[in-house]
C-alpha cells in the first residue's frame, strides 16, 4: 500500500507550528521570561491541534507523529517543570526540539490507524507515548548534566539553571516513571495483543518493535537497579540512559522509518 498524500492543511498546521517555535528560540535572548512563555504556549498550542487533526480527523500516525508527540510530551512536562523551577534554561532547545518534529510530522504524516482494532487500543499507544515523552524529558535532563559538568569542570560561571543534584534527581525520577508506564505497556501488548489489534494481530510477534522495546526495558531495569544497588550517577548512568532510549526510538520510530519511507509501505 502506498503511503497517503499530505494533508494540506496538515502540512500548514505543521509549518505555523514549527514558525511559531523557531520565532519563541530566535526571540528567547532578546525578549521579556513572560513574553517568551506566551509564544512558547502558543507553539505548544498550535502543535497540539496539529497532532490532534492528525490523529482524530486523517486517522493517521508513523514515525514522525509519534516523534512529534514525543516533542510535544516533553514541551508539556516543562512547562508544568518551569513552574516549580523557573530558573530552568532550556526554552530554546526545546523550541527548536519541537520546530524541527512539527516539520516532519506535516511531511511525514503516516499511515492508516488499525481498522478492526479495540477501543483499548488508543490506551496503549497513550502509554506508549507517555512513556517516551517521560523518557526524553529524561534525556534532555540527562543532557543539562552533562552540560553543567562540564561548566563546573570549565569553571566558566555560566549557569545551567539548576543544581547538578537537582538535576540528576529529576532524571531518575523520570526514568523510574517511564519505566512504570513502559512495564504497563509491554504486559498490555503480551496479555492483550489479539484483543487490542483485532485481526491485524495474532497473538505476541517477535518483530523489531518488539524485540528493541524488551531490550529497551532491560537496559533501563538496568540502569534503575545499578542506581539503586551499586549508586550509579554520573557518565555511567548517562550511557546507559542514553542506550535504552536509543533502543526505544529504534523499537517503533526506527522500524516504522524504514517502512514508510525506505520501502514505502503503509503496513508491516
């Protein structure tokens, strides 16, 4: 099956998005802190009914939606974030994050949702999703960390915005609540396969999606019990942080890249 045409209006609603983003990161250095929230919120505004007209009225998702809800997963986490600590400094990041995902998702829009498959079925791709915007929000802590070593070691003066401790105790927190989700959505596809694709699915496959989303799993179980028995932080923990959420882009983004558009085919 060959891959739908673009929506237009998809694709306009991608690109106000992605304008509204890229004008939130150019303006960040220049403009007021509430200035720039509203912009950013009206990015985030926008972005959200892009997603929402992808998935509601085309019926559509791939690999640059669900990379685009991951963006906007993680846009949402900051925002309540920058309430608890304003002196987070990580707009313009996430601004071009969320520019560069609402482009792609307006080009890439993807294929036909499941015909057939439960009213279940929206619920476990939300978990699946929550847990890799948890995750990213994890990576992009797990980066800030990085980033403020390397300060400290630079003794530069420059500021990342929050304490190292802080930052490393918010990124396990994130790690250890996508984990949980991550957990709830393999058992959903291993108890329930059948009965939430229907015919599409018979039984548990060991496809690629499968097979790297376990071993995705294993490498953050991995990392939560190192940091529990043996007091993994630093460079260590990163690597491994950094390995698994690897693995679970590669688990659906990656798979679904690869058929959509290296073999252009809508379903596999």
């Amino acid at each position: 099956m060959i891959l739908a045409i673009p929506s237009p209006l998809g694709v306009a609603l991608g690109i106000a998005t992605a304008a509204a983003y890229a004008a939130t990161a150019i303006a960040a250095p220049r403009w007021s802190r509430s200035a720039i929230q509203t912009l950013l919120a009206l990015a985030w505004l926008l972005h959200g009914i892009a997603l929402a007209w992808g998935l509601v009225s085309l019926k559509l998702f791939g690999f640059a939606p669900a990379l685009s809800v991951t963006a906007w997963l993680v846009l949402t986490v900051y925002a309540i974030e920058s309430r608890l600590y304003p002196e987070l400094k990580v707009r313009r990041v996430l601004a071009w994050l969320g520019a560069g995902a609402a482009l792609l998702a307006a080009v890439f829009q993807g294929t036909p949702l499941h015909v057939g498959s439960s009213p279940w079925l929206p619920l476990h791709v939300a978990l699946a999703l929550a847990s890799y915007g948890l995750f990213g929000t994890a990576v992009v802590h797990a980066w800030l960390m990085t980033r403020a070593e390397k300060q400290m070691r630079l003794a530069t003066g420059a500021s990342t915005g929050l304490p190292l401790l802080t930052l490393e105790r918010l990124t396990f927190r994130f790690v250890t609540a996508g984990f949980v989700l991550l957990s709830a959505t393999l058992l959903a596809g291993v108890l329930f396969s059948e009965a939430l694709y229907g015919d599409a699915v018979r039984g548990w496959k060991w496809d690629h999606k499968t097979v790297f989303s376990v071993l995705a799993w294993i490498a953050f179980a991995v990392l939560l019990v190192g940091r529990a028995r043996f007091g993994w932080r630093g460079r260590t923990a990163r690597r491994v942080l950094y390995s698994g959420a690897a693995l679970l882009l590669l688990a659906y983004v990656g798979s679904r890249f690869v058929f959509e558009v290296v073999l252009a085919r809508a379903n596999a």
